[in-house]
C-alpha cells in the first residue's frame, strides 16, 4: 500500500524552494518577509486576505502564494498517478492604492512578483513526484492582475497579483 500523495503538501514543498532560492532578491522589497503559502477554499482565503486593522494592509501576509481548493483527483486512469487540475493559485503582492499600472508593474510586478512566479514555474518542473510538466509548455493560464481586490471583495489590502488558472500536473507514486 503507498502513502496518499498529499497535493497542498506536494506544493508546500515546491514552494519551500522557491522561498529558498528567490528570497535573497525579493526581501528588500517585501521588508524581508518571507513567502506566506496558504491554502484553503476561496471564503478561507478571502478572510486572510481581510484581516486589517483600522485599514492597515497586513503586510506579514505578503507576500502571498494561495492555492484555492477544491480540486479534483483523477487516480483511476494508470495505478501510482494522480491528474489534477487547480482551479486558481494566486501570487500576490502589497500595492500602492494610488499607483498607475506601469508603478506597479516597476515596483511589484518586476522585482517581486515575476521573479517568484518563474520560480514557482521551474520548481514545479523539478518536483520529483511531478511528471511530465515542462515550465516551456502550457499547462495553465496566467493572468496579471494589476490592483487587485481578490476574489471581486472589497478589501482593505490592495494587492498586485500573478492568477495561475487551470494548473494541470500529473502526480507519480510508485509502490513502496
């Protein structure tokens, strides 16, 4: 009998490494916070999200990797593999409320966002339990979300995001 493949640890892992290798050039600017993984339904993510004081952004939570469940877990083509498709990862960053796009994209989008979001790509391409996915070929979709409030709510944290729709990954566990 083999261990269940645990998808949001698989990622946790993924993510792990990229903390691990992108941290060094992201912390001047996300005043040396570390990446925040969570994941969870979308209300559960709405709410971290929404937890401000007196209209304070809570800049501890940024920046952001969210991983929205629920997702599927096909296992019932080929033994050991598991097919997924994650419906929406969001990678996020603090704003400035009253920043132009082109702000945005010089002071989160290149220095902070971009550089995990390729990260994230190459790391999922490494994961050992991860086959077949190639950060060259399409398995997604990617929005950039210039000024964003998640999921439409009127939050008090303006943020910049990377969506990632439509993650399809192939999961392999042979037998121990």
């Amino acid at each position: 009998m083999t261990n269940p493949i645990i998808v949001v640890d698989e990622i946790a892992e993924v993510i792990s490494r990229v903390n691990q290798n992108i941290y060094p050039t992201i912390a001047a600017y996300t005043n040396n916070n570390p990446i925040n993984y969570q994941y969870g339904r979308s209300i559960l993510i709405n709410k971290l999200l929404q937890l401000n004081k007196n209209s304070i952004p809570q800049k501890s939570n940024y920046p952001l990797i969210a991983l929205f469940q629920d997702f599927p877990e096909d296992n019932g083509k080929k033994i050991g593999y598991i097919y997924v498709t994650i419906p929406k990862i969001v990678i996020a960053t603090i704003t400035d409320f009253n920043g132009t796009t082109k702000d945005r994209y010089d002071k989160t989008f290149k220095p902070i966002l971009y550089p995990i979001y390729n990260e994230f790509i190459k790391q999922l391409g490494m994961q050992q339990s991860i086959i077949g996915f190639s950060p060259n070929r399409s398995n997604f979709i990617k929005y950039d979300r210039p000024g964003t409030q998640p999921e439409g709510q009127a939050t008090n944290d303006y943020i910049d995001a990377i969506t990632i729709e439509n993650l399809q990954l192939t999961f392999y566990q042979p037998n121990n």
